[in-house]
C-alpha cells in the first residue's frame, strides 16, 4: 500500500503536475490526521470502560465491607447492651443513658462475674477495597467529591476513635482485674443481692461506662455505613 502511494506520487511529480500533487498530499495528511483522532477516541473509549468498570468493582465491594461494617456494629451493640442491662441488674441506680433494657434469657440471681469483669470484642472496620481505591486514584474513578469526602470522613473517625476508645476499656478492665483478684479467683458473693462492696460496685461503675461510650461509635458505625451504602447505591446508577 505505501508503494502504491509512493508510485502515484512519482507519476504525479513525472508529469509536473504540481497542483494536483499538492491536492493529493493535502488529502493524504487529512487522512492520516483522521486516523489519528479515530485511534486516540478508541482509546479514550476504552479508557472510559476500564474506568466505569474500576468504579463499579471499587464501589460494589466498598458497599459490601460497609454491610459487614453495618451487621458487625449492630450484633456488637446487642452484646454490649446485654452487658450494660446486666450490670443494671447488679446496681438498679447505673443510668443506662436512654438505652433500652435488653431482656436476659438467664434471669439467674447468680453473680456472673465474667459479665462484671469482661469487656466484650471490640469493632475491626473492613475496609481493603477502601484502601485499595484510595490508593488507586479515587478522585479519578469517581466525580462525586462529596461521596468521596464522606468515605473519608467514615473511616477517619473510627480509626480515631476506635483504637483509643477501646483501648480505654481494656485498661479499666486490667485495672479492675488486678483489683478484685481476690473476689475473681474466689467468687466470695454468690448471688447479685450479696454484692454489697460499695468500693467495688463504684469501680463496675466506671467500668461499665467505658463501655456505654463505647456504643456511641458502634452506633455511628451503623448507622452511617447504611447511609453510605444507599449514597453509593445512588452513585451506581448515576454511572
């Protein structure tokens, strides 16, 4: 094909006929710039796929880890309630702060000083496709700042409060294990009404209210990973 071009342009130039060799190359240039621009907007087609398809993979397991997010939150705060309603039954005058009691299957007037003396699990955010689309250019996937911006924010405020908080929990409860090492290791009071060291019932206070804090971020957690979800269910069709 190039020969045939080159031959043509030879004859034109063998027969001195400059005008119509310049019409020709004029047109030859066209062409090539007409390829150029056809190659470069298959490309940025092919770009704009792999992007909307890098946001739909991003976003879809972004929105999965915040349902994980979501149910972990709601089954923690069920046993953090469970501890708190517990407690309550031990010291009727504790202020649960507006939480509802959650009824016991054991109603057993037994001390379990495990639920006096244990802090429940903490909360561990899943968030690797977060890290992972933060990492990959998030502005450049997603137009939406705000989303964006949300994300961050989310995330930012259980990394900040999260460890902190909990760490607090377990230093009050290593704290109140060295203590009552005693009553622990030898259970002196068998039943809640025999629990009558006011010492001992203050510490269970300032115990428990770690605790209460605590639920204020699982709360969060919960509630703000489903409004996340929806904002990102809204984000997908808009793609």
């Amino acid at each position: 094909m190039i020969n045939f071009f080159r031959k043509i342009r030879q004859n034109l130039l063998t027969e001195r006929n400059t005008g119509k060799y310049l019409t020709y190359a004029f047109g030859e240039i066209i062409l090539v710039v007409i390829g150029i621009l056809i190659a470069l907007q298959i490309n940025n087609w092919n770009e704009d796929k792999k992007l909307g398809n890098d946001k739909m993979e991003f976003l879809n397991g972004i929105q999965n880890e915040l349902q994980l997010d979501a149910n972990r939150a709601d089954t923690l705060i069920n046993v953090y309630k469970k501890h708190l309603s517990y407690f309550n039954m031990v010291d009727p005058t504790y202020h649960l702060h507006n939480l509802d009691i959650v009824p016991l299957p054991d109603s057993s007037n037994v001390l379990d000083y495990n639920k006096l003396m244990h802090s429940p699990f903490p909360f561990k955010p899943n968030n690797g496709t977060y890290l992972s689309f933060m990492s990959y250019g998030s502005v450049k996937i997603v137009k939406n700042k705000e989303l964006i911006v949300d994300l961050q924010k989310y995330y930012s405020i259980i990394e900040g409060f999260n460890s902190g908080s909990y760490d607090k929990i377990q230093g009050i409860e290593s704290q109140l294990n060295w203590n009552r090492a005693y009553e622990k290791k030898y259970k002196p009071y068998k039943t809640i009404e025999d629990l009558k060291d006011k010492q001992f019932i203050a510490e269970l206070n300032y115990f428990f209210d770690s605790i209460h804090d605590y639920l204020a971020l699982l709360f969060y957690v919960k509630d703000t990973a489903n409004e996340l979800i929806v904002e990102i269910d809204s984000e997908l069709k808009n793609n």
